[in-house]
C-alpha cells in the first residue's frame, strides 16, 4: 500500500466521520462550544480534519505513544504511523492558510513536550517531530493531562485566547481518570478545547476520552481499524 494511497484513505475516512460526528449548534451535548464560538467571524476554513473553525487560535497535538500504538492499525500499518500521517497531513494542510503557534507532546509513562509551541510556516518542526516519534511505555493520560496545561499556562494569554488539543490515543488510563484534571484547568480559566480521536477504542478508555471532550466543549471521533468502516453506508 503506497503513502499516497494510505493518506488519502485517512484524511477522506477521517473527514467523513468528522462531518458525521459533528454537533450542530444546538445540540445538548456539551459539544457545541468551539463551533458557537466561531460564528459570526469572518472568514472560516472550509472543512478539514482538524481543521474546521476560527483562525488565529493555538493548535497543540498530544499522541500516545504507548506500547500498543505499535499495534495494527490501517491499511497494514501501526497505529502511531497512522497519526504520523495524520499529523502531517494536517500540519502541510493547515500552513499555507494561517498562521498559528503550533506544538507536540507525545507520551506513554512519562509526557514530553517534543516541540514547543511557537508559530511555523509549512510545519517543518512538527513534521520532523512525527518522524521521530517511537512507541513504548504504558498510558498515563492523567500525567499528559498535566504536562498539557503547563503547556497552555507559558502561552501568552492563555486564559483569553483559545488553544486547540488534538488528542490521539488508543487505550484507557493506566494512572487512573484523566477526566478531574481536565475539569480542574477549565475551571482555573484557561481556554481550550479537545479533539480527541480513538483509535478503535472501547469500554472506558473511550469514555474518558468523551469525557475529556465534553469536558471542554471539544469532541470525540472513533478510528475504526476496519477501513469499511470509514465510509457512510449512503456514500
């Protein structure tokens, strides 16, 4: 299976659970907030995984790198290449059209901000990043919670300007509920919202994940590992 092939199959599997996943305005979610937040200024981007919403916010991605990334995931590849391509697609996509502070966290035991954030044209420092990024470890989704919102906290104002997580992940917590220091951060004032995607995820591992969402008026999308899957069955 070629690189073109595998990424065109992510970002149009990927763009079309999106657009199913996502809440209208009006929903009783919780989901609505980012997309009510983006009404109403002026030009927005058209839809893209990842991509959909106000320009000039912060954008930081957070990847589980734990041991069973390295697991099958699709198209014959590992999960975290998966979200290798995932990554950069979105960071190639995303630089010609605006310009954001853009940063990496990976983490499986420990948390490790890989770049920091700062503002990129054409995402060469994420895409160098994503290369380099190599499985191992456990899930300690609690400790990247934390790592996250030190991330936010050395933004400049981080309690006034919205900072998008992209959170990729494929288990449950091996420390415990993420979800309380999640909550703990908004409630501290800081503004940010989670995309988290699963990766064929179950059980409690996805509802810590929705919960981690909600609790940000983000979202949650599902990776099924069967590519049939990906499509809607009217396409």
């Amino acid at each position: 299976m070629s690189i073109r092939r595998t990424c065109v199959a992510l970002l149009l599997g990927l763009g079309v659970m999106a657009v199913q996943a996502q809440p209208s305005a009006s929903s009783s979610s919780g989901f609505s907030g980012p997309i009510a937040e983006q009404q109403g200024e002026g030009f927005v981007l058209p839809f893209i995984p990842g991509l959909h919403g106000r320009t000039g916010y912060r954008l930081v991605y957070v990847v589980d790198v734990s041991g069973s990334m390295g697991d099958d995931g699709l198209l014959g590849q590992s999960k975290l290449d998966n979200a290798k391509i995932f990554l950069q697609l979105h960071a190639t996509l995303m630089s010609p059209l605006i310009l954001r502070r853009v940063g990496l966290i990976a983490f499986d035991d420990d948390a490790d901000v890989v770049v920091e954030p700062r503002h990129l044209l054409g995402g060469p420092d994420i895409l160098m990043a994503a290369n380099q990024l190599a499985t191992g470890g456990n899930t300690d989704i609690p400790g990247a919670v934390v790592t996250t919102g030190e991330v936010i906290d050395k933004l400049p104002l981080s309690k006034i300007v919205l900072t998008r997580i992209i959170w990729i992940s494929d288990g449950e917590s091996t420390a415990g509920d993420p979800c309380p220091q999640v909550k703990e951060l908004r409630q501290q004032g800081y503004r940010f919202y989670i995309t988290a995607y699963g990766f064929d995820l179950q059980g409690e591992g996805a509802k810590q994940l929705q919960c981690m969402a909600r609790a940000t008026n983000g979202s949650y999308k599902l990776i099924p590992l069967d590519l049939a899957d990906l499509l809607p069955f009217d396409l």
